[in-house]
C-alpha cells in the first residue's frame, strides 16, 4: 500500500498570506460595526455578497467543483456565519469582542474534524480547546446592557456565526478532495453569489419592499465604502488566500493562525471606536488567546522537551 503523502510545508508565501488575513480580518469587525447603521445586518449581507460576486462572474470562470460544494459553502459561510455576525454585532456585540469570539472556529473547527474528516487531535490542542472554553464563559459572564458594553444575545449569535466558520473549513475540506486542482478566487467568487438572494429575502421580510428599496437608493458614502471593505478585501482577498491554505494544509495546521486577529480588532476597535473592555473581559480574552497559542504551538514545546530528556 502507498503511503499518504506528507503535509505540505507552510512557506514563506504562506505565512505573508496569512499576515494578510489577519490585518484585514482583523479591521473587518471594525467595518462591519461602521457600515451596519443605516442598512441592517440582512441588506448589508446582500450587499455584501453581491459586489464581491456579480462585477465578476462574467469573467472568472465557474471552478470545476459540484454545485453541492458552492451552494453549500455559500450558505454556510454567508448567510450562516455573516447572517449570525451580523445580527450580533447589530444587537450589542462590541467590535473588539467579536473578533476574540470568533476565533473560537479553530476549535469549532478541531472538534468537527477529528470525527468528520478522520483527522487526529493531540493532548495539547484538547488543551487548547479547554483553555479556550473557560476564556469564552468567563466572556459570557462579562455581559452587560449599558451601552458600548457586549450583550448576552449579541454573544451568543456571535459564537454561533464562529461555528458556522468552521463548519465552512469542513467543506472546503471536503471538496478539495473530491477537486484538488479547483481555483480559490473562482471559487470565492461564485460562492458569494449564493447568499444574496436569501439576504435580499430576509432583508425585505424584516424590513418591507418599499424600505428596502429607500435604503438601497439612499446609500451614503460610509456604507458604501463599508460595503467595498468588505466585499473586495475580507470576502474577495482574505476568503481567497485562507481558502487557498485550506487547500493546501489541513483545517488543524491553518485554523490556528487566526490568531493574531484579534491582537488587531481590539487594537482598531479602542483606536476607532473607543471600545474599552472590562477586566473580566480582559481575563477571558488572554485565556482564549493562551489557548490558541498552546493548540498551535504545544507540539514544539512537546518536541523540544522530549529532545531535553
């Protein structure tokens, strides 16, 4: 029997990827938070969706994948984590706050794909995993309704939006390998068309046709060019180079390097929006991020002690 190949070395270019990623998924819950008054969570998912695909499916070609792969990650990812997102950052979620919660997808993602895709977890990211836990109740316990503060609802909605993230990792996990050779921007690019129909839908059974329709040809400035942030660089670019790692490395090896997201949501959000947090905030912060750390760096640490014996 021929062995498996080996996984793939994460490269320079790689890592610069990555880099990319987080900058601009960590700037993008500072958008989201800009961009949503005036259009509603439903509207700027659709608006969203519909400039990062309709400028560019008459030119990018379809990817040789099944349709069950693209409407599947399309809803999924778009309507699934952005609808959740979107609505919890609409009903209280802070900036700051969700782009620590949302990193709970690269256990989200750990726990779906050990029994999903076969794939092996280690101590230490079941460690991770538990560190991680405790920093999210300890954050859902630092709750509150006055304004500026992160409400219970808008948690909850957020962490939900997390496990749709991951359940969207599973899928561009499962098509690559059933079509190994598909092009991620491709991909990107016709996946985005899926959510804006049912965003549109919803947009106009919460909001009523004629409302849609005075939001959509009063769009300011400010929404507008929330609308390009998001679309052009945390759907087209980001969703392209984090889907092309996907395809390279396993969800375990990438997941992680989420990482650093939140270091630059929380550092945009106090600079722009002046969001400040509470000091159990801050403790269940550094606990999901020491988490994230142990699950991508404890097999090092596990080497080198076993080296040191």
């Amino acid at each position: 029997m021929k062995s498996s190949s080996p996984p793939a070395r994460f490269t320079q270019r790689d890592y610069l990827q990555a880099l990319a990623v987080v900058v601009i998924w960590g700037l993008n819950f500072v958008v989201m938070k800009i961009g949503l008054p005036g259009l509603g969570p439903m509207l700027l998912g659709a608006l969203r969706f519909a400039a990062a695909s309709l400028p560019f499916i008459f030119w990018v070609r379809r990817p040789q994948v099944p349709w069950r792969y693209l409407v599947g990650y399309g809803l999924v990812q778009g309507v699934g984590q952005f609808g959740l997102l979107f609505t919890g950052i609409q009903m209280g979620m802070t900036a700051g706050m969700a782009s620590v919660v949302m990193q709970a997808q690269a256990f989200f993602t750990l726990l779906l794909a050990v029994p999903l895709l076969g794939e092996r977890a280690r101590g230490y990211q079941w460690a991770g995993l538990l560190l991680s836990a405790v920093g999210l109740g300890l954050l859902a316990a630092a709750h509150g309704d006055r304004p500026g503060q992160m409400t219970l609802v808008g948690f909850l909605l957020t962490l939900g939006a997390a496990l749709m993230w991951a359940s969207s990792n599973l899928v561009v996990r499962w098509m690559g390998r059933v079509a190994p050779s598909y092009d991620p921007l491709a991909f990107i690019v016709w996946t985005s068309l899926v959510p804006v129909l049912p965003f549109l839908a919803l947009a106009v059974a919460a909001d009523g046709v004629a409302a849609t329709v005075h939001t959509l040809i009063g769009l300011g400035l400010r929404q507008a060019l929330a609308v390009a942030f998001l679309a052009l660089l945390a759907t087209l670019l980001a969703y392209t180079l984090w889907t092309g790692l996907l395809k390279r490395h396993p969800v375990a090896r990438v997941a992680p390097y989420s990482l650093l997201v939140p270091v630059v949501g929380l550092a945009a959000a106090y600079a722009v929006l002046g969001e400040q947090m509470l000091p159990l905030q801050w403790l269940g912060t550094l606990a999901v991020l020491l988490g994230l750390v142990v699950n991508q760096f404890g097999g090092r640490v596990a080497q080198w002690m076993r080296l040191l014996k």
